[in-house]
C-alpha cells in the first residue's frame, strides 16, 4: 500500500521530468531517467541510520550490513580556542619561500 502511494507521488514529477505521456509505466520512467524508486530508496536510508548512525548490525532479504565493515569517522579533534596558537600554525609572511629564480 505504501509502495503505491510513493510510486504515485514520483510519478507526477518523473512525468514532468521526462515529458511522456501519462500511459507510460511508472517503472519505465525511472529506469528512462536512472532513478530509484521511493520505496527502495526509504529503505536504503533506513539501512544507513541503522547502521551509519545507530551503530547497529542490520539484515535486510538475505544481506548482512555489519557496523564493524563501515569506515568509522575520525574523531573530532578538540582544541580550545585560546590554546590553538594560531601565530605557530599560519605563515603570514607574502612569499615564505621565493621560486627558485631569484
């Protein structure tokens, strides 16, 4: 039921998108533009925060996403500001070091 109300919603703008005729198959418009259907979509992103975020291992139809096989961002370096000495980190010089023609 779900799927048939996010085909819906797509295929207005698949139809404008592409220009045809509205006997055309929902299916066939996204195939003609490369775009994947709603429904797979939601469920691709649901996979995502489930394992991306929640840090949780997820099965979907037969397919194991386990946390531990996704790159895990770096963590944040935390620097307070008034120990960050910017004067040791930037050159303000206009040529620190001059091409080797002169």
């Amino acid at each position: 039921m779900q799927q048939r109300l996010l085909n819906s919603i797509q295929r207005k703008f698949l139809l404008n998108i592409t220009g045809a005729y509205s006997t055309t198959l929902t299916a066939a418009l996204q195939v003609i533009e490369g775009i994947t259907p709603l429904h797979i979509k939601i469920q691709m992103e649901t996979i995502f925060v489930i394992v991306g975020r929640l840090r949780r291992d997820c099965n979907w139809k037969g397919s194991s996403f386990l946390y531990q096989d996704f790159q895990q961002p770096n963590p944040l370096l935390i620097i307070h500001p008034a120990h960050f000495d910017l004067e040791n980190r930037v050159s303000i010089l206009s040529h620190p070091h001059p091409p080797a023609g002169y």
